[in-house]
C-alpha cells in the first residue's frame, strides 16, 4: 500500500509527527526553504512586474532528490511546514517543484500551532490549500531584501570604504540608532539631587525607607549639593510622626501570554539569553524534546504576535493549578487577551 508523505521542516519535528501519525505517514524533513534567489546576481526582473528568478538552493539538491522519489510513491502529499509567511512560502516552493514528479497525487496543505496528539489529528482531518495571500507576502519581503540590499550595498561600498552591506530593515535601523545617539549627544545634561532617608522608632522597631518629594505640598526640586545638603541639615532636625496608614487590597492581573518578542525580552531579563538562543531553545520545545514522557510540543508555535492560547492548554493549566493549588485559585472564566488587527494567527 502507498504511503502518504508528509513533509515538514525539520528532522526533530518529523520525529514527533511520526510518533503520533504512524506507519501509515511517511514523515519528510525539507530542512527549512529549498528554493531562493540566486546568490549572485539581482535575479528579480523589475522591468516584468518584478517577477523573481528562482533556483533550488545547492545545499538542498539531496534533500529535494530524495522528496521527488518519495513523492512518485505516494497517493497523497501533505505540505506541513510553518504556520507563518515563511512556512506557506516554504510549501508553494515544494508544490511547484515536486507536483510534476507524480501528476495523480493529490496536495494538501496542514497547519498546526502546537505539536500534540490533539492538535495534529485535528490538521490532517481538515486539510487545506496553498494560501497564496502568505506566500505572496513572503515574496514582495524577499524581493524587496533582494533590490534594496543589493542596491543599497553598492551605494555604500562605494561611498565607505570597507562597508560590507546594507539592507531594507539594517540600513532603516542604523537610521533611528544615528537619530537617537544625536539626540544623546545634543541632550544638555541638568544637575539634580534626591534625598532618600530612613526612619525608625523604636530603636529596634521596623524600619520605613523614605524619600523627600514636597515640602507643605510643593515639590521639591534640588538642583545643588549646597541646597542638598541644606535640606539634609532641616531632616535631620525634624521631629516626624505617621499621620495615616491606608490599607487596601491591590489586584495584580497576569501578563498576556508570550509573543516573539515578549519571550525574547523575558528571556533576556531573567535568563540573560540571546534573541538568537531563545529562539533556538524555543524551537526545540515547540517541536518536541526526544526522551520526553509527554509527547509532542512543549509549547506553541513561538514566532507569533498573537496572544491566542489553545483552549485544550487553557484547559491543562487549570486542571493543573486546581490540583496543585486548589480550586480556589481557578478563576472563573479563563483571562481573555485582545491580539493586535495585524498579528499574524500563528
């Protein structure tokens, strides 16, 4: 019996994917695009509605020999790269190179946010087509990186000596850091003090960091160490006592879940990671970790700004807290976060 092929992205994915699809799926890693612009060369024709030239990519020559023969024994091919620009790009540029290698085999298209039993299932009950609105998008951005960047690096390489290139989002970068250092630079600087003291009656009694901001309900402003050091000498000579103490219940919301670059911020903060190794690390939990008990992902797809979460994760998280915390930390309804009009729903 034929097998249906499915093909992915990367090894570690194909792995997971073949675990819950089973034998009845030939699982594919493409590793990444196969097709692209020329190293050398423009290799889009503005003159023809900037129409691109492409060409399979030298590294993945074997790859792309090896999909062409699975392809010619399978019935049905399901392209299950990302669910992103890239990813729909990634699955036209297959469809257009390997469709003529067996003409009765029939193409489909699944998308998935999390690697799961559930939601993997789920994909391939509902397959689907091409969406050439994505893969045109991913286009207009690889062909805008190709005049620009080429163009753009002349003009500089011409003009600096030992410049090495320039790009649409690079050179727009280097713009706003130039824009920002001369507002630095041009910034005049103005001499300001704070007084930061600390109370405590009794002696051995709790202990109340304060600082000084007003003085009979006008701020204070202290633009010199002589006037510091004044307002210094009156504190200590004062005589204080605490007229009011307010108490009320403070609410503190949980943040939305993570987008690409909240994961990325987080990380950086508390974890010291690179944007690059954050990525990395999320990628290998969004495809599966080998040895895991749990099978499949470990999280959802990360390059993302949608805030959506999978009503099965939200279920999980509850049973999860009601277990190990009791119910009384269980809200209600489960928190709803608004993504943006123009995220991408990956």
């Amino acid at each position: 019996m034929k097998k249906n092929l499915v093909i992915v992205e990367s090894p570690r994915k194909a792995n997971t994917i073949n675990k819950i699809l089973g034998k009845e799926y030939n699982i594919v890693a493409s590793m990444g695009h196969v097709r692209d612009l020329p190293e050398k060369g423009l290799s889009v024709d503005i003159e023809h509605d900037f129409k691109p030239e492409y060409e399979i990519i030298p590294s993945r020559r074997k790859v792309i020999q090896k999909l062409q023969q699975a392809v010619k024994a399978a019935e049905g091919v399901y392209l299950a790269p990302d669910p992103d620009r890239e990813g729909e790009a990634i699955a036209w540029h297959l469809y257009e190179i390997l469709h003529k290698k067996n003409k009765n085999a029939r193409f489909h298209r699944v998308t998935f946010h999390e690697i799961t039993r559930s939601a993997i299932q789920q994909a391939f009950a509902h397959v689907g087509q091409i969406n050439m609105a994505l893969v045109n998008a991913q286009q207009a951005r690889r062909i805008l990186d190709r005049i620009v960047g080429y163009q753009t690096s002349d003009l500089v390489r011409r003009q600096i000596a030992n410049a090495s290139s320039a790009g649409r989002v690079q050179s727009v970068a280097l713009r706003i850091i130039c824009e920002r250092q001369d507002e630095i630079d041009n910034f005049k600087p103005e001499e300001y003090w704070l007084i930061d003291a600390i109370f405590q009656e009794p002696p051995d009694g709790p202990q109340f960091p304060m600082r000084l901001v007003a003085i009979d309900d006008e701020k204070v402003k202290i633009g010199s160490e002589k006037l510091c050091l004044e307002y210094c000498s009156d504190i200590r000579q004062g005589v204080y006592q605490v007229t009011l103490v307010t108490t009320k219940p403070g609410l503190r919301r949980p943040k939305p879940p993570f987008i690409t670059s909240t994961l990325q911020q987080a990380a950086s903060s508390n974890l010291s990671m690179s944007p690059a190794q954050t990525m990395r690390v999320a990628q290998q939990l969004y495809e599966g970790v080998e040895g895991a008990e749990h099978l499949g992902g470990l999280i959802t797809y990360m390059r993302t700004d949608s805030v959506n979460v999978a009503k099965e994760a939200q279920e999980a998280a509850r049973e999860f807290i009601s277990a190990h915390f009791g119910r009384e930390f269980v809200p209600g309804k489960p928190n709803v976060y608004r993504s943006r009009n123009t995220a991408q729903e990956a």
